[in-house]
C-alpha cells in the first residue's frame, strides 16, 4: 500500500498519516522533517529530493505526507496507491494550526524534525490564509485531481475525515 497526502497546511496531513502508518504498520515519511533542520532552518533541495528517493527506493509500502512539489512530487503521485487531498477550508486549517500550537508549544512533534519546537507566526498564518492557496498551488491540485482522478479522495472536512477513517481504513 502507498498513499501520498496532499493538501493545505492544517488541514491534518501528518495526523492521518501517522493514523494511517500505525494502523497498518507501514512507514511514514513527513516532508516537514527532511524539509527542516533542527532550528527551523531549511535544508537544501538537492538534499530534501536524495532522502525522499532513498524512502522510496527502500519501502515497498509507504505514506508520504506533504505536498512540496519540488521534492519527488510526480513520482509519488504515479507510484501511490492512493493520493488523499486534504481540500479544508483556509479558517479550519488557522484553527487547527492554532490547536497544534497549544499542544505543542515548546516542543517538536512526530512530524517535523527535532529542535524545531511548534510555533505560530505572522508568515505561517499569512501561507495557511493566502499564500498556500495561491492560484498556481490551486492549478497544481486541479491537475492532480484531473491526471489522477482515479485514486484521488478528496477529504473537504472532519466529517468527511471520520466517515474516510472509519469505513475505508
């Protein structure tokens, strides 16, 4: 089984993956931890592309979680199983971005790397309401819901999430 998670910041990726990981003892790669070096500071591409090809060419089964295109984003689409859209609207993702704070805060959780302690600031809530959902980040979903229409779910909120969860997984 494989399955990429797409989908808008807080919209609960890296919680269904890690849901989905330990349900069916799979392994799990969040782009969020080869993205980020401890201290928030941004690894390089080249870097970022080798650890996701080498999870790829080490794991018959997998989930990824992120979108980051510029990191094995084709391939991970051709290769899944399944592509789950976390299609959430921008004021859930604030919410749940906040709720992920206060649990946090002060630490690093499961998916993002160690030394990268949860926070929440002007920038990451401007990407969560405006930039993340640009229009080239919105023709990039059209276009995986319109190649990979076949193996796309496309999970527009919690309801839909519990309903996925419980019956499909």
């Amino acid at each position: 089984m494989k399955i990429a998670i797409i989908g808008y910041a807080g919209s609960g990726k890296s919680s269904l993956a890690g849901y989905i990981g330990n349900k069916y003892n799979i392994p799990v790669l969040y782009l969020d931890c080869i993205h980020w070096l401890p201290g928030w500071i941004e690894r390089k591409r080249e870097e970022e592309i080798k650890i996701a090809e080498s999870f790829l060419n080490n794991n018959s089964d997998w989930v990824i979680d992120g979108t980051y295109t510029r990191v094995t984003f084709v391939r991970r689409l051709k290769e899944a199983d399944k592509i789950i859209f976390m299609n959430f609207n921008r004021f859930t993702c604030l919410y749940r971005a906040f709720k992920r704070f206060f649990e946090y805060r002060g630490k690093s959780r499961e998916s993002i790397t160690a030394g990268c302690d949860e926070k929440i600031d002007f920038e990451f809530v401007k990407w969560i309401l405006y930039k993340g959902r640009g229009k080239k980040r919105k023709e990039i979903y059209r276009e995986v819901l319109k190649e990979y229409k076949g193996k796309v779910i496309v999970i527009n909120n919690q309801k839909e999430l519990n309903l996925y969860r419980n019956k499909q997984l």
